[in-house]
C-alpha cells in the first residue's frame, strides 16, 4: 500500500464507480430550487473528495484520467461529487446589474484613495529611497542591532559589511558557492554560472572602491523562482525536454531591476512543474527539501527560493504566487513572503504584454530573510512599467497604477496602533491546534501594541475555494494544452492536473468567475468599513513528511493540496495582497507561518505589519535550520 492513501484497491474503486454510474457522469442540473442561498450560510470549507496516489497507483491514475474513453466520466464524477453545481446555483443568484463577471481583479482607486498613496509614497515611505539608505546608518556596526540568539542575515548585513570594509564582494561570493556545495543535498538549483557569478561581484567591488555602489543591494545575493528570464540561464519553469537546456538572450523585467540595482544574480531555484502543487517536491529535478528536516516538504511551488533564503545562502528571492506559492513555502521553511497586489509588480520578458496575460491568478513578491528584506525586495519590484499589460489594464490616464510605498516601515510598531485586524475565528481555528496557538500568540501581541481585533465573516468559503481551484485549473490546462496533447514527459501529477482542468466546462468557468466579482465586492466593503487586515494561519499545519516513494514521481493529493491553499486562496481570487510571517514552531521544530491579507495596493501596511512582528516576537525566537550557511561568517 503505498505511504500516502490510495493504493491499487483505490485505483480498482475509481474504475468500478466509473463504470456503475456512467449514464450519471454528465453535469449536474440546476433545478431552480435553492440548495444554496447567497451571502449566507455557516462556515463551510470542508476536505475534498478526490483519490490520493503515489508511485504505480499515481501512474495509473494519470493514465486513467487521460484516457480519451473512460477518463471523461471518471473526471465528471470526481467533480460532481464536490457538489460543483453549487458556483452555477450561486452564480445565478447574483445580480447581474450589479456585479460583472471578474477575470482579470484589477480594481482603480477614487481620487481620494489615490491621493492617500501619493501622500505616503515620500519621505520614509519612498521606495527608492529605502534601496538607497536602507532606512539607517549603513556604515553603523550590524552586530549592535542583532536581537538574541540565531539570526538570518539581512541585506543590511551585506551592505555594512561591503562599506565597513570587513569583507568584499568577491569574498562573499566565494562563500556562497561554498554554501552551495555544503547544501547541495537540498536540491535548490536549476542553473549557475559561478563564473558569471565572481564577474557579478569583481564589478560590484569596483563600485565600492569607487564610493559610488548602486544601492543597498549592490553585492547582494539574489535567487529567481525558475519562471524569471535571466540573460545567460536555462528556464524550465520546473519541466524537462523541450527547449529547456536553451540559454535565455536577455534578463527578464524583474531580473534586469535587480541588475540594475548592483544585486548579484546567483541563478534560478527549482519549482514544481508549471507550480502545480503547493508542497513543493520536483521529481523531475529531486528536490527541495525543508531546511529544518530534509524528510519533509518545502512548501511550493516557489520551493527553491524559500529554501534559498531559509537555507541561509540569499536574502531575497523572487516568487510567483498563483495559489500560495509565495506565501506557502514561506510558512513551512520559515521565512517572509509577500504575494503583491495584482498588477503591482510587472512580470514577463518584455512589453506589452510581458506575458502578464497568461493567468489572472499570478501574483509575483519576494521571500525573504526578515522584514527589511521583503521590504527591499518589494521596493526593487514594484514600480510600474508604462505600455506594460497591468499599466494599460488599470488605465495610464491619471497618473496610471498608483505609487509603490513603504510607509510605516521606519517605526513598525506604532503602525500597529489602531489597525483594525479582521479574524473570522471559525476559519482562523480550522487548522492544527499548535498552528492556532501560535497564530493567537501573534495576534495578543499585535493587540498589546494597540491593535483592535474585529469579529468577522464571510459565506461560501467552500464555493470561493472552488471558484479559485476552477479558475486556475483551466488556466492551467490552457496553457499546458499543447504539452498535455502531444505527449512531453509531464510529471504523473501534473498530467492529472491538467485532466481535471480540461474536464471543467465554460458555464462552469463562467460562474467561478461571476463568484468571483461577488467575492471581490463582498471583500471590498470589509475592507472600507471594517478591517484594515484579515489575520488567519498560513496553513493549517506543518511541512507534511516527504515519504520516499513520492521522491521518484511525485504525488497527487487533491484533498491536502486544497487543505493548504484554505487560507491563502482568497488573495489569489481577488487579487489583494497578501504575506507570511514566520511566528513559531511545531512540536518537532518545523516553521509555522501567520497570514495577513489586505485591501488592493496596501501592500505596505503588510509590510510594516510583518516589521512590527518581527520586532516583538520573531526577532528573538527564530531557530537556525539543520541545513544552514552563514555567507558572511568570519567577515
């Protein structure tokens, strides 16, 4: 029987209820008769029913699902047995005068919303002036500013250093290769160039010598989610064959900010293929593995980067978030993760479209070491691109996508006072009683320092999990159609993914996404007339075992899939942004993260949220991974 459920017997069950109930695999009616009353109802998230597999069992129900004769029913029957009549029940009950149907979740700010963020985008909130000075004295010794016990390196600990003289670029670097090879067992890495790496660095020393660095990043180490066109560096985007040992021509809009701005660009980091899964295991490249405990899941689909960071060998990474696959693999390896606004943060090759308009789900941010890191990764990423798709989409007239900030950030703490933090207790405790415990400790802090805790709730989270499942999974299998038809050498998993993506059908779509403009308005308002953030877990529990015979070909786990996406899933839906803060740890030492959601574009009030927390809680409690380099040590 293999490790994780399912089992041959499993597969057996599925091919006989396929056959017995054939003449019911059509969709399901909607009588007219309501099952399902909009915008009311108890909390209702609820594990799906979907087979687990591994191994000969996950290759059979790969193969199953695909087959061009019994898989169209076998899918049917899978989703009809998730009720998924319930969006086409609850669609038709919206008010079409009043809400549309939502594919892109762009939403404008009124005038004086707008001029709200103007406000705030000078001075301390700046962005480029925080990539400048980095908010503080960066010739002042960075041991003196340390909290107790173990603690990640910062940025600023890269750029004190750099200025100080206590090391150089080059020196730094050669660690980090080191760090490299001391950690290869993690599996991080899709490609590296370390000669291109020690040019990187030999180039930054040349500006410190001068006095004239590029900003607080200059010589900093930088790793890319595998998604990131990179001038010299293979792109995957987590599968095999095709043009993947190709060497892109030119960095990608994300990597040449960072290149701009002095930062070392180390090499793009392993993700599950496509970003399937959020547990973060690549059979095609055999890795990550959790820096706490190599046996257990990373996170994913941003696997490698939060492994990076964690690890110790960068203090930023790049990541993509199409279902928590920033915010994921921050909680279970332990670091900070932003997932921005949508549109906030223009991802691509190019203009105009910068391939922006591949998926209506996809959000980009950093992982990152501590606060000031995701701060500075934020800053690096968000201006806008004029002529890009996310510019022309929220409209370029008036000033166009409005003013990335970083207010608050220079006294976290006190931008606690008086924020008003939503927690919808039923949702908030739907996880593992130490994830609760620990999530409930951050909020009694955040309390203490004046916070105000605002009861909440919010109908048909069942139905918006799904809406967010639906939504993805055809933009999934759209762009994967091609790859799914003609045979590339897809991951057993991936192949299911893209069979139950192609089952769904367009009324089906249609009303996810009619659900959707109504989650977007319902969310709105609590945002202008309630709360400022919504406080829940990351994830309901800690990194799940990795059992050895999901190493060869990986896993498929619909029901836990979807269990770890149930608090994240909402940002992806509507398009506002949201973060992981590491804020403790499980019985055997794993990371466990808290989730803070916000309104569009106030990406900074996360961020000096995340700040505060850790200033009052993290700082002094973070606990150093099995699997860890100091790249700075001795300097």
């Amino acid at each position: 029987r293999d490790s994780m459920g399912g089992g041959r017997a499993g597969v057996l069950c599925v091919i006989a209820v396929a056959f017995g109930v054939l003449w019911k695999s059509g969709e399901v009616d909607v009588t007219g008769v309501t099952t399902w009353k909009l915008a009311e109802g108890p909390y209702d998230l609820k594990v799906l029913d979907a087979p687990k597999a591994t191994g000969f069992t996950l290759r059979v129900l790969a193969s199953l699902l695909g087959n061009k004769v019994i898989g169209p029913p076998i899918r049917r029957i899978l989703l009809n047995g998730n009720h998924i009549e319930m969006l086409r029940e609850l669609a038709l009950q919206v008010d079409r005068n009043e809400v549309g149907v939502v594919y892109f979740p762009m939403v404008r700010l009124n005038n004086e919303q707008r001029a709200r963020h103007e406000a705030l985008a000078v001075d301390d909130g700046n962005v480029s002036s925080l990539l400048l000075t980095g908010h503080t004295d960066l010739k002042a010794d960075w041991r003196k500013s340390k909290g107790k016990g173990f603690q990640f390196r910062s940025s600023l600990d890269y750029a004190r250093a750099y200025r100080r003289g206590d090391t150089t670029v080059v020196e730094a670097m050669k660690r980090f290769l080191r760090g490299v090879e001391e950690t290869r067992e993690l599996g991080i890495w899709i490609h590296m160039n370390e000669s291109e790496i020690m040019s990187q660095a030999a180039e930054s020393d040349k500006r410190f010598q001068s006095g004239n660095p590029l900003s607080v990043l200059d010589g900093v180490p930088v790793a890319f989610k595998d998604m990131v066109n990179i001038a010299g560096h293979r792109r995957t985007d987590g599968t095999v064959g095709g043009d993947t040992d190709a060497l892109q021509d030119t960095d990608g809009i994300i990597a040449s900010r960072f290149r701009k701005l002095g930062a070392i660009i180390v090499g793009t980091t392993v993700m599950t293929e496509f970003g399937v899964t959020p547990l973060g295991w690549s059979a095609h490249y055999q890795g990550p593995r959790n820096p706490y405990n190599p046996r257990h899941f990373p996170g994913g689909s941003s696997s490698g980067s939060a492994v990076a960071v964690a690890a110790g060998l960068v203090p930023i990474a790049v990541g993509f978030d199409g279902g928590g696959s920033i915010r994921i693999p921050s909680a279970l390896s332990g670091c900070f993760g932003l997932s921005a606004t949508f549109g906030r943060i223009a991802i691509g090759s190019g203009l105009p479209s910068g391939g922006a308009t591949t998926s209506t789900m996809l959000h980009a941010g950093p992982l990152a070491a501590t606060a000031t890191d995701l701060a500075l990764g934020y800053a690096a990423m968000a201006p806008s691109v004029p002529g890009h798709f996310y510019s022309t989409l929220y409209g370029e007239g008036g000033g166009g996508l409005p003013p990335p900030h970083v207010a608050g950030l220079s006294s976290p703490v006190k931008s606690l006072k008086g924020l008003r933090v939503g927690v919808f207790w039923e949702w908030f405790e739907d996880a593992d009683d130490e994830v609760v415990a620990a999530c409930v400790k951050a909020l009694d802090v955040m309390q203490a320092q004046g916070a105000v805790l605002v009861n909440i709730t919010i109908p048909h989270m069942q139905a918006l999990s799904m809406s967010h499942g639906i939504g993805i999974s055809v933009e999934f299998s759209h762009l994967n159609d091609l790859l799914y038809s003609n045979g590339h050498p897809l991951e057993p998993n991936t192949r299911v993914t893209l069979a139950l993506g192609n089952a769904i059908s367009g009324l089906e779509f249609v009303s996810a996404n009619r659900l959707r403009g109504w989650a977007l308005q319902y969310f709105q308002k609590l945002f202008e007339s309630k709360v400022d953030v919504i406080a829940t877990p990351t994830v309901p529990f800690a990194a799940p075992e990795l059992p050895k015979d999901v190493e060869a070909h990986g896993v498929s786990d619909t029901p836990t899939v979807v269990q770890m996406m149930k608090f994240i899933f909402v940002s992806n839906l509507i398009g506002a942004p949201g973060l992981s803060v590491p804020v403790g740890y499980s019985s055997n030492d794993l990371p466990l993260g808290l989730h803070l959601l916000a309104a569009h574009w106030d990406d900074a009030t996360l961020i000096s949220a995340a700040a505060a927390l850790e200033e009052l809680l993290v700082r002094d409690g973070r606990r150093r991974p099995k699997h860890h380099v100091d790249v700075l040590a001795g300097s």
